[in-house]
C-alpha cells in the first residue's frame, strides 16, 4: 500500500523562524546591553581607577639623588668632591633575562670576569623594585656608542650621567675624610628610604660618616612619560633636589704635607690641634690608603692587599691606635700631685738610679742608670726622671691618678665628631677588679707614674691633654668641621674644665715643659735648636715588650717591631700657645731624636714664614743627646 504524502506547512514554518529570530534578536539585545552596561562601568563609574591604573603605567615618578656636599680645608681646598661620570644601569624588572644580558655586555664592551663578576654583585645587593642599579661606572665614548646601538638588545639597560665621589688628594686625608661606599643592606635597614630614593652611596667612614645628614642633601623627583620598554619620552613634572651643605674643616692641606713629610716612610701619627677652638690641623695616620677605591666597589685584590698588608694602612692609627704614654704624661702626674697638696714644687727627691717600694727587693730602673741625684718637680719634667715619678705615684695612689687623669680627657673619648676614636685605657681598681678579677698592686701604682703598666692612649687623647695645658683648663673638644654653610658643629656635651687650687700651677707646669725644649739639661733640647719662639714639650719611649729585671734594652737585639715607640707632646709658642702637637713613631725608639724633630717641623711650619723654616736635611741633624 503506497504510503500518504505529507505537504509541508509554509505557514507553520515561517511562525518558527519567526520565534528563533526574536529569540535570537532578544540575545542580542541583551548581550549589547550587558556590553553597554560593563562599558558604563568601566568608562563611568570606574574612569577614575582604570585612568589611574593606565597612567601609572604610562607616567612614572623618578627620584632625583641629590648631589652631595663637597669637603673643603681651612683653605678651601678641595677634599672631596663629585666628578660627572657615565654609568651602566640595570633594572632587574625589566631584564627578562640577566644572565644573557650579562653575557652580552661582556661581548659588546670587552669586559673580564672579574668584572662582571662585580657588577653581577653590585646589582644582587638590596635595592628598591624598579629602580635602577648602576652595575659599571666611567663609561668610554666607544663603550656608550656599543650600548646605544644595541639598545634593542639590551631591554632595561641604559647608560645614565651621574656623580661619582672623588678625593682629588687621594690617600692624604683617607683617615680623616673617610670614604663613601655604596649602600648596603644593614644599612638600607637603618636608613629613611624615602630619603635615599634613587642614592646609592653613603658616608662609611671619617667625616662622610659622622656628618652625613649634613652631606647628603634631600632627593628631588620628576614624573616621566615612558613606553612599553620602558624609555623615557619625556617629562611631566620635576621637583628639582636640595644639595647637601659643603662642609669645611679645621684641616689645613699645607701643615698636613709637612707633617707627612716630617714622618716619612715610618708607622705613626701626627695630630695637631689649634687649642684656642680644638680645631684639628693636621691629622696623619701612616701608611694611609687611596679612598677613591672604595667608592665604587674595591677588587678583591686590592682589598686583600690592604688587609694583609702588616703594615696595617686600613687602620686609623690617630683615633684607633692604644699606646703606653710613657714619659708623655709625667707632667700630668705633677699637675695632680701639686693640686692635691701631696708634694709641692721644691720637694726633692734622691734617684740612685732606681725606686724600691718599701720593704720590697725588686728595683724600678730609671732611664739613665747612673741616676740624677737630688732633683725636684721641675727638674724631674725636664729630665724625665723615672725616680721622681715612681715616687710621686706611690704617693698618690692609682685613685688619685685615674681621677686627675680622666679630666684631662685619658681613658675617655675626647673628640666631637670624630666617631671612629678608641677610649683608651686609664687603668683603676674598680678596672682591673671587673677586667682582671684581681686586686690591684702597688707596683702597677709606680709604673703607671712613667705611663707604662695597664695604661693605654691614642695619639688624639694625648694631643687633647697637651692643649689642656696649653688652655689653662679650658676644655675644647677637638673637632675637624669648622663649618657647613653657617651649620657649626654641637658643643654641647663639652666636660667641665679643669681648676686647680692654685692656677700658677699651670704656669709652672709650662715652665718645666719649657726646660725640656730649652734647658742644657732637657731631653729635648737639641729639638728646639735655633726656634725663635720657646716651645713647651715632653718627649716619651713606650716598652712594646718588656725588659727582664736587671736587663739592658738592647735595639739591635729586637725585631724591628718589639723596639720602643718613640713619643712627643708640645705646643707653641709657650706663652701664647697657637698650636699643641702630638706625635708617635711606632718602634721609632727615641721621642727626643725621632718623634720631637717631626713636631719641630710642624711648629715652624705653623709658626714662621717660610724662609725661615727648618727643611727636612736640617730636621736629620736635630737629635737629642739623651734617651728619656
């Protein structure tokens, strides 16, 4: 049976296509009002996110470092200033990959490996995200013009002007000035980062340290447009940065070279200090070192080298160096044993050529074997007479000395902005009971007399001491700013000044100073041959090893560096004093023939024009009779 034929429903079929169309018509609809609505979100009520969401993409806020203040002498010659110089910066978020990019920078502008090893760290070490870390300084023309053309190479690296640190003399004023160095992360923990935006460098050392905040200056910023690499294509805004203060120091360029000079090729210090305001003069510390090594990152061979080196230039011997004061400090001890009635000025005392303590065997030597004989304070001074000293500290007492002794700045730390300063030792019972867990003996009293025992100084202590006295008391801590652009240097925490119950005292004191200088029997006299002014010293030798009872020191026995340091304290002129000095010759043997000739020079140096100073020949043959 043949099946029926269905006819197809037109009528019906145009209702179905009718429905999907408006159903499809209505998806439309709703999907373009959805899109209109997400639009008017986003372009309305959410323009002011999404447009600052697209400038900070767009539009960055650089810092400016500041340039930092220069250093300047007495003179206004330059110690430390800023040189413009061409670096290599990397910014890590925008090098996908540093270690080809490394790789190139090798090839392009022939490095070695232990250069790019050393950029490598510099550019490892903590930094803020997205700044930029300069990885090589002192770019060549032909290394820019590599960099440069390969640009497209070499994503987030550029070549940027900036200021490099520069010490124009070099290792002359290393220990005094300090050094810069850059930013590490102990101290990028301490430090106001937001003041540091974009500074890669701080004040390590010496002056660059201790007056930082004044050097530094304040960052400035500007807002620059960049593209998807990030280049700069021009800039919005600028916020120009405030430049540190130029700071200019007590140093004098001219003495220090004498005192450099005067000291040679020997281990030691000089320090000089103008006693009316505590200024520092000269400030030398032998060997010295180049600081422009450490601005930008030192080699590891050349750190090795001055780290191994025994003759120790990285060490600040001025504020670092703990010597015996030997015979530098008897006229201190008689200065408290005036004031505090336990001798006066004509007692004598008889020196065989030794001091027994009561009861006890063991004799104390002094200097000159023979003995003096009869001699009293004054005498005593210009002598050096060990005897006399061994005596008057028995008397006194170790209470009595450390308590006279702390005053004039020994066992303490003296200066006001020289961080850097050891304290030194000025030895007590209430010391050695803490230190030692021992008693405190009465021969240890006696040989603290001469300066020896426990005692310990730096040559800046022993400067500050001498300038007491050269002051009359007055205490002026010894400083090395003079100013920085009208800033001067905080004087509050200054210590009391010393009285005396008899202030002729300090005139006497001068006096028997003076003998040492002047007298046919000072130790130091020959120093002093031919000065038209009158110099007030005390020459000084400090045992590095000891000397077994009955023994004689023998130099040519001893390594060169277990022989005596050789020490001088004085000032000038001794009636109106304008400049105390400080001098120590590590294992120089004689502070009469070694250390008080370098002073000499640097009192003429201070004192007389030209012409009429003594020159280095001259200070040869000034040698001292006698051994103090």
């Amino acid at each position: 049976m043949a099946k029926p034929i269905h006819l197809k429903d037109h009528s019906k079929d145009a209702g179905i296509v009718r429905q999907r169309l408006l159903l499809a018509a209505a998806v439309v609809v709703l999907l373009l009002l959805a899109l209109v609505a997400r639009m008017y979100y986003l372009q309305v009520i959410q323009f002011e996110h999404h447009s600052t969401l697209s400038e900070n993409n767009r539009v960055h806020v650089q810092p400016i470092p500041p340039s930092r203040g220069r250093i300047y002498d007495r003179n206004g010659v330059v110690l430390a200033e800023n040189r413009p110089s061409f670096s290599l910066n990397i910014t890590r978020e925008r090098t996908p990959d540093v270690p080809a990019t490394f790789a190139l920078l090798k090839l392009l502008l022939e490095l070695d490996d232990e250069e790019i090893e050393r950029a490598q760290r510099r550019l490892m070490q903590s930094r803020r995200p997205f700044e930029s870390i300069p990885v090589m300084f002192g770019l060549d023309d032909e290394q820019i013009a590599r960099v440069g053309v390969n640009r497209f190479r070499l994503p987030g690296v550029e070549v940027q002007a900036s200021f490099v640190r520069h010490y124009p003399l070099g290792e002359h004023f290393a220990h005094a000035v300090g050094y810069v160095g850059r930013i590490n992360d102990k101290e990028m923990q301490r430090i106001d980062q937001v003041a540091y935006a974009g500074t890669h460098y701080i004040g390590k050392t010496g002056i660059e340290h201790f007056y930082e905040d004044l050097l530094h200056g304040k960052v400035g910023y500007e807002e620059v447009e960049t593209n998807a690499r990030g280049r700069v294509l021009r800039v919005l805004d600028r916020t120009d940065p405030v430049p540190g203060r130029d700071l200019t120091l007590h140093l004098d360029s001219r003495l220090q070279a004498v005192a450099e000079q005067a000291l040679g090729k020997r281990r030691g210090a000089v320090i000089a200090i103008e006693p009316e305001t505590g200024g520092v003069l000269a400030y030398v510390s032998q060997p010295g070192f180049d600081p422009n090594l450490f601005v930008t990152g030192i080699s590891y061979a050349d750190y090795g080298a001055l780290r191994d080196s025994l003759d120790q230039p990285l060490f600040n011997r001025v504020l670092r160096g703990l010597y015996p004061p030997g015979s530098t400090i008897k006229q201190l001890i008689a200065i408290a044993g005036l004031d505090t009635g336990t001798v006066g000025r004509n007692n004598r005392v008889f020196d065989p050529g030794f001091f027994q303590l009561p009861n006890h065997s063991h004799k104390y030597r002094n200097w000159n074997r023979g003995g003096d004989g009869w001699v009293d304070m004054r005498r005593a001074i210009a002598r050096s007479n060990d005897t006399y000293f061994y005596d008057l500290a028995h008397k006194l007492g170790i209470d009595r000395m450390h308590e006279y002794l702390t005053r004039f700045g020994l066992g303490t730390r003296v200066s006001l902005d020289m961080f850097e300063e050891a304290a030194g030792l000025m030895p007590s019972r209430e010391w050695k009971r803490a230190a030692r867990r021992q008693p405190w003996y009465p021969g240890e009293t006696v040989i603290t007399g001469i300066g020896q025992g426990y005692m310990l100084a730096t040559p800046l202590q022993l400067a500050q001491s001498t300038a007491l006295i050269a002051n009359r008391g007055v205490w002026r801590r010894p400083r090395l700013m003079m100013h920085a652009e009208g800033v001067l240097p905080d004087e509050s925490d200054t210590p009391d000044n010393i009285e005396l119950k008899n202030p002729d005292d300090w005139n006497f004191i001068t006096e028997a100073l003076e003998d040492v200088m002047h007298a046919p029997h000072g130790t130091s006299r020959a120093a002093a041959l031919g000065a038209p002014y009158r110099i007030a010293g005390k020459t000084g030798t400090a045992q590095v090893v000891a000397i077994a009872q009955g023994e004689r020191y023998d130099s040519a026995s001893l390594a060169e560096r277990h022989r005596d340091h050789a020490l001088y304290v004085g000032f000038a002129p001794a009636d109106a004093p304008r400049v105390a000095v400080a001098v120590m010759v590590e294992n120089g043997e004689s502070g009469g023939r070694v250390a008080a000739p370098v002073a000499r020079q640097l009192f003429d140096a201070w004192l007389l024009p030209e012409e009429e100073q003594i020159d280095e020949e001259e200070a040869d043959e000034v040698t001292a009779e006698v051994q103090p």
